[in-house]
C-alpha cells in the first residue's frame, strides 16, 4: 500500500490540474476525474504500484485548452510527462523543475510561448524533450548540455534564434537532434557529427 498523505497530494494536485483546464471538449475525462473513483484508475493516469504514486501522466490529443498548472510540479514520481496535441499556451512553469525522475518531457503541438528554462538542464534523467510546433522564443540555454541521458530532442518549428550552443553536441547520449524551421544564426557546429541520427 503507498503512503496515504503522499497519494492523498496527488490526488488533490491531480484535481487542481483538472480545475484549471477547459473540459468541454473532452468531456468523458472531466466525468472520469472524480473524487469518488481511484486516480490511479483515472484516463491518462499511470501509477507506481507499490507506492500509489502519479509515474506517468499522458494526456496527448484530448484537446485541452488553458495554461499548464504549477500544481504539474508536484509530482516527485513522475517519469513522463506528455501533453502534446493539446492547445495550451503561455509559458512553461517553473514548478517543473523540480521533477527530477522525468525522462520524457513532450509538449510539443501546443501554443506554448516564452523561452525554453534554464532549469531544463536540471532534469538529469531526461531522455526525450519535445517542444516542436510551438512560439517558443530565445535561444537554446546552454543548460540543455547538462542532460547527459538525453537521446532525442526535437525542437523544431519554433521561433528560436541566436546560436546553438556547442554545449548541446557535447552530449554523447544524443542521437536525434531536430532543429528545422527556427532562425538560428551562424555555424552549426563540427561537433554534429558525432550525432549518428540526427536532424538539422
């Protein structure tokens, strides 16, 4: 059995997530989130057995609106985080920084803006990073070079610039990098072809 308060949090950070978005369009998720039922049970949710604790949490192409909750930060167990296909917008919350179990991270086909954190480089465990088709702006913070698991990162189709900091091809896990159609200045560096897989 896991730990009742600790699971008692995800279930009441779940409801916090559930009460910021905007349901209509998915209506058998806003009837299937209930207090009445086990969350590990509740769609897109995927929990550790043993401690009954939030593992995954996939809502991809449910057709969610709104801005993503800090309450998404909550969840110390969490391995993978997937809200792509959806259209929610403003910028990525700093609360998510402290997941630091995640290994993939897909936001990818939203209206998310803003830069890409710094504090990306803090999740250590990451594997996959997808933020294409979105407004991301800025340049890529060097800090994505401290992600010494990561395999593939696909941030293309942004509005990106500046330079790709050499740091990113430092990462010998990679094997998949997609840049397209963001406004990237200067030379891609030499160091792209340690990448066997990836896309420019």
């Amino acid at each position: 059995m896991g730990n009742s308060s600790t699971s008692a949090s995800d279930k009441s950070s779940l409801l916090a997530i559930k009460s910021s978005m905007n349901l209509n369009t998915h209506e058998l998720l806003a009837k299937n989130w209930s207090r009445s039922s086990p969350f590990c049970h509740w769609i897109g949710i995927t929990c550790d057995a043993r401690h009954e604790r939030v593992m995954a949490l996939n809502l991809s192409n449910v057709g969610l609106t709104g801005y993503m909750a800090p309450e998404l930060g909550n969840f110390s167990y969490l391995t993978e985080l997937d809200l792509s296909n959806n259209n929610f917008h403003g910028k990525i919350p700093n609360d998510l920084r402290g997941l630091h179990r995640l290994k993939l991270l897909n936001l990818s086909y939203n209206g998310l803006s803003g830069d890409i954190p710094p504090w990306i480089g803090d999740l250590s465990e990451l594997q996959y990073l997808g933020l294409q088709s979105s407004s991301f702006a800025g340049s890529i913070p060097i800090e994505v070079g401290q992600l010494h698991q990561l395999k593939t990162s696909d941030i293309a189709m942004n509005e990106l610039s500046g330079r790709i900091p050499v740091e990113v091809f430092n990462i010998s896990s990679l094997e998949v990098l997609i840049l397209a159609s963001n406004s990237f200045s200067g030379e891609i560096s030499k160091a792209i072809g340690d990448l066997p897989n990836s896309e420019s």
